[in-house]
C-alpha cells in the first residue's frame, strides 16, 4: 500500500472541490483524524444539547423558573436544532464540511461564553426566562452545524466498505458527550453556577 494517498481517492470530485482539498496530498491516517475531529465536536455539542437539561433542578432554582418557563427554556435549546439542521446541511453542500464546522463551533462557543458573562444570575440580578429562551434557541441554532458537516466529512474521507465503521464511531460521541454533560454540569452549576457550566461548555 501506498505511503500516501492523493485525495482524489475520495469518492466524489465535487466533495473534493467543496472542502478545498483539491490537489493536496494526505497520508492514508489523515481520514482517522477527519473522524477524531467529528466525533470531538458531537461530544462537544452533545455535551451542551443533554448536558444543559440534567442541570434542571439548579436551573430552575438560579434563574427562578416556573415548570412551564423551564420546560420552554429547555424545549427552544431542542427546537434551535431542529430548525437549523436544514439551513446547516445546504450551508455544507454549498461552503464544504471544514468550513461549516468551524463556523458553526466557533460560534457556538462564541456564543456560550457570551452566556457566561451575561445571562447568568448574580447578586445584581437575575436573566428573565425570555433572555434565557432566546439564549438557548440559539445555542441549540448555532450548534445544529455538527451534524451534516461532521457526516459529510465521513462520506466524503471515507470509502463505501468503510463508512458503516466510522459512522458509527462517530454516533458514539454523542452518548458520550451527552453523558458526560449530564454527569459534569449539574454538580458545576452547584458549586461555581452557570458562569462556570457555560464557560466549560464553550471550551
């Protein structure tokens, strides 16, 4: 086997133009680190989309919230996602996978640590429930990016007797993220607040 591997490789030439690979050369591991790098940014927003409602009971606490403010706040984290899959998947067709994943993480964490500083409660007072709503709406708009891009990174590196493996791979990130949120977030929010869980979020 070859020492390197020219990207035409790759399944389709038009995913080749669409990343901005076209021309360059890998060696045959640079796919495994396309994958490392999808399944770190599914464990990273799964982290956010599972981690932030294990936190419930401290939330509702914090930001004094009603059930039914909690529920909304928490369902618009949900819905955020849902409504962006669609726009994120023609963004990726258009801009390439590596550029949509950036842009969608890098805004995302942008976006939670602008959380940290500003919609948290503090002595001087206390975000209202429409803050923290729209907050999570967009949380969860921003985040929805992970998805298609880090998939059409795998089916783009990939091949066809291959992609079965590595998307699996892939979707473990997101129990483990999610996880790992759940079992994080809450006792942070206990002990240092919500500064604290959306700065360790957004890194």
């Amino acid at each position: 086997m070859s020492a390197i591997v020219n990207c035409t490789d790759r399944q389709s030439p038009k995913l080749l133009e669409d990343t901005g690979s076209a021309g360059r050369v890998f060696k045959p591991g640079h796919r495994w680190k396309v994958l490392g790098i999808g399944v770190a940014a599914n464990a990273a927003f799964s982290a956010t989309f599972s981690g932030i409602p294990a936190t419930a009971v401290v939330l509702r606490q914090g930001y004094h919230l009603g059930n039914a403010e909690l529920g909304l706040a928490l369902g618009l984290l949900g819905l955020g996602v849902a409504l962006s899959e669609l726009p994120w998947g023609l963004l990726t067709d258009r801009w390439g996978d590596r550029r949509v994943l950036l842009i969608g993480l890098g805004a995302t964490a942008v976006w939670l640590l602008a959380m940290a500083m500003l919609v948290v409660p503090t002595k001087a007072g206390i975000p209202g429930v429409t803050l923290l709503s729209a907050s999570l709406l967009i949380t969860g708009l921003l985040g929805g990016s992970v998805n298609g891009s880090s998939g059409r990174a795998i089916m783009g590196w990939f091949r066809e007797n291959e992609r079965g493996f590595a998307m699996s791979i892939r979707q473990t990130a997101v129990p483990l993220g999610g996880g790992l949120g759940a079992l994080v977030l809450p006792s942070l929010a206990l002990a240092f607040g919500f500064g604290a869980v959306f700065g360790v979020l957004a890194g």
